[in-house]
C-alpha cells in the first residue's frame, strides 16, 4: 500500500510551472513525492532559469506552445534523451487581453480570441499530436481546466469559453487515439485558486472571497487539492476514466442558496 497510486518510476512531463503558486508546481511536488520522474516545460528561458532553482535536479526544457517549430523541436529532444512517457500534464493558460483591460464579451476581439484559443486550447491538440509515438500505451494526459463554464463572471472575461472548447476537446483526442493506443484524456477543473495568474484579474479576490462562502465547507479549495487529483488521473488507478473532467470545487456549484448567501443578498435590498 505503499506506493497506491502505481506512480513510482513513471516518467511524466509536465508543462505550465511558473513559480511556487502555479498548479503545476505542486503537480510536481505530488509526483515526485510519489516516486515519479517529472520533466518540467517551460515557456522561456528566463523562466527555466527560476524554476530550475525551484525544482532541483529535474530536468527542465524550454518550449513556447505559441510556435510550432519549438513544439516539434521539443518532442525531438524528448525523443533523443527519454525512452517515452507514462503521462503529460497540460497546465497552460493564456488570455490575451489588451490595454484596455476587460470589456464586454461581445467586444472581444478576433485576435485576442483566437490567441487565447491558440495557446490555452489547441496547444494540448498539438502537444498530443507531437508526442503521440513517445507516450506509453496506456498513458495518461491531464489539462487543467475550471469547475464551470457557464458561470458568465464578466472579469474572467473570454477565457471560459476557451476552457470549454478544451473540455470538449478530450471527448475528440480520446477517440483519436483510441484508433492506436488507449491513452486517456481528462481534465482536473478547479474552483477559484490562489495563484499569481488569478492574481492579476480585476476583481478576483472578491469572487474568491465569494467563492469561499459558497463552498459547503466555508473553505476555499487549496492548490494542493488540486494537484492530488491530477495526480490520481495520471495514475493506473483511473484505468477507467477517459475524455472526463473531475471539478473540485469542494461543493461549491450546490450551494448557491446556502443562509449564509442568500441572507446578506437579501437584507441588502431596499424597503418599502
């Protein structure tokens, strides 16, 4: 019991790690801690630089999934210096916004969309596709989505429907690759984090601070959490789950009418 997740020895690469508040960080805190061999990915060299200084020994490669050319330069450097891989973590966002910060989402623009599309969305479609022959049989792939998409928050502005086009993204790669292999998608959708990209939304921390009072626990999901999950769906102890989204959000999305919610909102409407 042990070593229950099966994780020991399986070599995963991970992608996303910006500092030690990045979900991709404690991915790989849970990993190794776990036994497995992570190979971290990075989006520049300045930031391999910080996080080789976070991560020790492991390895850390560059790529900018924005550009082709590094993508296919990457899986030939995997290919020269690894024997393939048991699974790859996709914890990659990206929203374009410009000067003028949030706007109506009928605003959007052509451009920042299909960027945001590009980097936070097709790049999995594009990393699967460049490592396909290096992934194990039975690998496991798992993206870093959000508890919903439907949830019309004006400041996270068009990145959710962005995510929604990576969710439904698995249900495609997993029936592409089961023509070949039976490596499985799935996608960890948290509740709001605290992390230094949220950080930087305009109004975040009191959707955070909502989200909080909204969970049944009264407590806001941890980084941490996250990361056990990820860790789980790239384990062979969830054989059986494919082209699926495991949300933790600690309850949060069947406590809307929670006392402690309603109460407030109502006291705060006007008297007669």
């Amino acid at each position: 019991m042990s070593d229950f997740l099966q994780l020991a020895g399986r070599r995963i690469a991970l992608f996303g790690v910006a500092n030690r508040k990045s979900v991709a960080f404690h991915v790989g805190q849970v990993l190794r801690d776990a036994g497995a061999e992570v190979v971290y990915v990075v989006r520049s060299s300045a930031r391999q630089a910080s996080v080789a200084k976070l991560v020790g020994e492991a390895p850390v490669y560059v790529c900018d999934v924005e550009h082709q050319d590094q993508i296919d330069a990457l899986a030939a450097k995997f290919a020269a210096d690894f024997d393939g891989f048991h699974g790859l973590v996709h914890s990659i966002a990206f929203a374009a916004y410009d000067e003028r910060g949030m706007r109506p989402f009928h605003e959007t623009s052509r451009e920042q969309l299909l960027r945001t599309f590009d980097v936070s969305c097709f790049s999995l479609v594009a990393l699967a596709n460049a490592m396909k022959d290096q992934l194990a049989r039975d690998a496991s792939v798992v993206t870093i989505s959000i508890s919903t998409t439907r949830m019309a928050s004006e400041n996270y502005g068009f990145m959710a429907p962005v995510k929604a086009a990576l969710d439904s993204s698995l249900a495609f790669l997993a029936k592409s690759f089961s023509q070949f292999s039976e490596v499985r998608f799935n996608a960890v959708a948290p509740g709001l984090l605290k992390t230094s990209a949220s950080a930087g939304i305009p109004g975040y921390v009191d959707s955070y601070l909502y989200a909080e009072r909204a969970t049944l626990r009264g407590r806001a999901v941890a980084t941490e959490e996250v990361a056990n999950a990820v860790a789980f769906l790239l384990s062979p102890r969830s054989s059986g789950m494919n082209a699926q989204r495991l949300v933790i959000d600690a309850g949060m999305e069947v406590n809307y009418f929670d006392p402690r919610l309603v109460k407030p909102a109502v006291d705060a409407l006007p008297r007669d």
